[in-house]
C-alpha cells in the first residue's frame, strides 16, 4: 500500500536520532516515504507530540492500562458471602496460574487462561484445585508464594507458626518450618541460583531465614526493634533483603555478610524517635516493593506516604504521591508495579483502605487512575503484565479481575486503525484519574 503524506513529518525524527542517513541522496519523495515506513513498521517505533520515537508495544501498553476497568464478563471463581482474600500470587514463570489465600484457610489456585462459559455471557476462571479449610493452616494465612522457576511447588505462611512447602500437583506438604512464633510474612528470591532461602517476618524482631536445601532454619537477622511485616528480595542481586517493620525502619540486609544490615533508614523523615519508646507508636511498614530492575524500592507505612527510594544510594527520591489512600491494616500490603520494560510509564499499583485501587505514574507521583468495585478495605494485588491485566482481593470481597475496556474487541479495532493511520497512539489517555 502507497503511504500518505501522513508519514513524512517523522523525516526530521529520523534524522535527529540517526535511524535515517543520506536521505537527500534518495530518488524521490515517494522512495524516502516508503522507507521510512517500512523502518518504523520494522523497528516498532512511532513518534510521540515532542518528535522522540517511542516503541508502539509500550505505547499500547499504556493505552490499555488507561482503559482498564473490573472485567465486563470474567469472573473469579465462585464467592461466599464474607469470605475474603488475604494474598495472591500470579506464577512468574507462566504468567497464568493464580494462588489465592482466603480468610476461611482455604487456598485455590485458578487457571487464569481457561473459562466456563454461562448462558448469560459471563465466564468464571476455571478453579483447578483447592486445599479446603482444616487441611492446611490453623490460623490465618498471611501470605501464598509460587516457587519461582516451578509452578509445581508453592509456599505459604500463617499465623499458626508454620510455614509450608506444597506439591501443586498432589495438594499435599511436601516440607514444614515449625517457627516459635506467628509468621507474619515470608518470600522467596525470584533469582537465586547459589541458594534456596525464604525469608519470615515474625512476631519476634529478628527475621528467620528457612532453607529449602537442607530443610533447617538457617540463622536469624537482628536490627529491628519490633517484628518484620514487610520483606522484599532484590529481583536482580539474589543475597540482597529489604524488610520494613513495625519499628518505623526500613533495612537493606547482604545476608552473606557477618553484619548483614548495610544500611536502615526511618520511614518518616520528620519522626523522632526515642529509644525508649514502644514501637506501638511508630508508624509500621507495612509494604514494599522493587521495581523490576531492582535501582528501586517503594515503601509504604501507617504515617500515610509512599516513599520511592534509591537501593544503591540509600537515599529517598522527591516523589510525592498525594493524599489519595489511607494505610491502616495491621497486615502486609501487596502493592504491585508494571515492569519498567512493559510500559511507556511505570505504574505503581496500590490497594487502598479507601475501597479503591489506586494507580499512579511511579516516577511523577501522578495519579493516573482510580479504580473502585470493592466494598471493603483492598489488601493485595497481583499482576499479569503481558496482557495488562491485574488482580485484586479483599477483606470481604470476591477475588476482582481488572482488564481493559471491552479487550478482546477493543483490541482488533486498535490494532486495525493503527495499521490504518487513523488512530493517534500518542494521545493521553491519563484524563479520568478522578473516574470511578
């Protein structure tokens, strides 16, 4: 197909960023048009108002993100009436099956992938095994983890002092931890190939460190004044640890190291603490999150701020991300944050006490969009960046599937007119932050 005149504006882009060299020596207009169209259609690039070029998957990305709203026909599983959602967790290996700890001490794992379809155009995600109350934990489940390179084996974590080692495919404990005290939150590397710990918040101030290798409690991590209800591994140096507690600190641990802690910080900047006080008063933090390069962190805590910190340095970004959320639960948060490859703009997504779902540009501070559907207090997110999907559970209500806008359709239509020149992938779609 002849290209339109449409396409030689971008002539002056091209050659500014070198990916168009002796144009003048082309043969006619026509000619250099061509080129530079096959060229962007090549490299996937489009211009964006300022005239840099943008990769189009991430300019979809953002567009799809801008129009993501609770899924018109998809459903989660089936719901009793208050029976909530405490964790989830999408496999990273597969991006397709979803762990969910619920507030009856069941745990299901759905197939995100496959539907039952009903005579009223709803599909409900296929629940493809359950581990009934009573079979696992005995108290409250604080958190459900896949291992990381096998979806075959999983984790969890309960007030019961136990931490449990699970085969997916015969639902039954391959490996118990036995702790002294409630277990608060645990984690596994997504990258460790020299070890195979999971790191336990627990209602003791010292973090345990579990090895799956030997099936013994390895040895502890002493700093905090009070227990560890946040923990994060560095998703790119597999012995780094960050662990935010109910003492108000926030502490980077090298666990190869004799003096582990490399450094500890305060949330709250204009807090002062004394020594002697109870870490009841401190504000806790209770969340926190890398981004996918592991350059940085975000944290969040009951003073109300989310705070984005630079790992290496140790120092605190000038983000502010506004007065939008409230953070009061006593459990861990499960925030989420697109991958920085997936996405023009990287967004942090946060479950509010507020019933909403809050999603912000991680690096402005921006609130982009807000999202409501829940009834009660949001506690955890999970997210599926390659289709720009994500999931939320609640204290009391159903497990909540977020898409974009009308997808399936909305996609071929998009796809189509932009193929066609009719559709400007630049436009700004980040008007509604306000929207329901």
């Amino acid at each position: 197909m002849k290209p339109s005149i449409h396409h030689r504006p971008y002539l002056s882009t091209l050659s500014r960023t070198g990916l168009l060299h002796n144009s003048q020596q082309q043969p006619g207009s026509d000619s250099i048009s061509l080129n530079i169209f096959l060229l962007l259609k090549q490299r996937e690039l489009v211009p964006d108002r300022a005239g840099s070029l943008c990769p189009l998957p991430l300019v979809w990305a953002a567009r799809q993100y801008a129009n993501i709203q609770v899924s018109e026909n998809k459903t989660i599983g089936s719901h009793t009436a208050g029976n909530g959602c405490t964790w989830l967790d999408i496999a990273q290996s597969n991006d397709r099956f979803l762990l969910a700890a619920r507030t009856d001490l069941s745990i299901s794992i759905y197939d995100l992938d496959d539907h039952i379809q009903h005579f009223n155009g709803m599909n409900t995600t296929r629940r493809v095994a359950t581990i009934s109350s009573g079979l696992g934990h005995s108290a409250k489940i604080t958190g459900v983890y896949w291992f990381p390179l096998d979806p075959g084996l999983f984790t969890t974590s309960s007030f019961d002092r136990c931490i449990k080692v699970w085969d997916s495919a015969t639902l039954e404990a391959a490996f118990t931890f036995r702790l002294d005290d409630s277990v608060y939150t645990h984690v596994m590397s997504p990258i460790a190939s020299t070890h195979a710990l999971i790191a336990a918040g627990t209602k003791a101030s010292h973090i345990r460190l579990c090895d799956l290798k030997s099936g013994a409690l390895t040895h502890s991590l002493a700093g905090h004044k009070g227990p560890a209800v946040s923990l994060q591994w560095s998703p790119v140096h597999e012995f780094l640890l960050a662990s935010g507690s109910v003492d108000g600190t926030i502490k980077f641990w090298d666990i190869r190291k004799g003096n582990a802690c490399i450094w500890s910080t305060y949330h709250s900047e204009n807090m002062h603490y004394s020594k002697t006080s109870p870490y009841s008063q401190h504000p806790r933090v209770n969340g926190l999150i890398f981004t996918s390069d592991g350059q940085s962190l975000v944290s969040t805590s009951h003073d109300e701020r989310i705070h984005l910190w630079n790992v290496m340095a140790g120092t605190r970004r000038e983000v502010y991300y506004g007065p939008h959320f409230h953070n009061r639960t006593p459990a861990t948060l499960k925030m989420a944050i697109t991958p920085l490859d997936s996405t023009l703009r990287p967004l942090l997504i946060y479950p509010s006490d507020t019933h909403h779902i809050l999603m912000y540009d991680l690096w402005t501070g921006e609130l982009v969009k807000r999202l409501s559907a829940h009834l009660g207090r949001v506690g955890c997110i999970a997210i599926r960046p390659e289709t720009q999907q994500f999931v939320s559970g609640g204290v009391s209500d159903p497990i909540l599937l977020w898409e974009p806008k009308n997808s399936t359709e909305q996609n071929k239509t998009n796809q189509n007119q932009f193929g066609n020149g009719e559709l400007d992938p630049m436009d700004d779609a980040w008007s509604d932050a306000e929207s329901g």
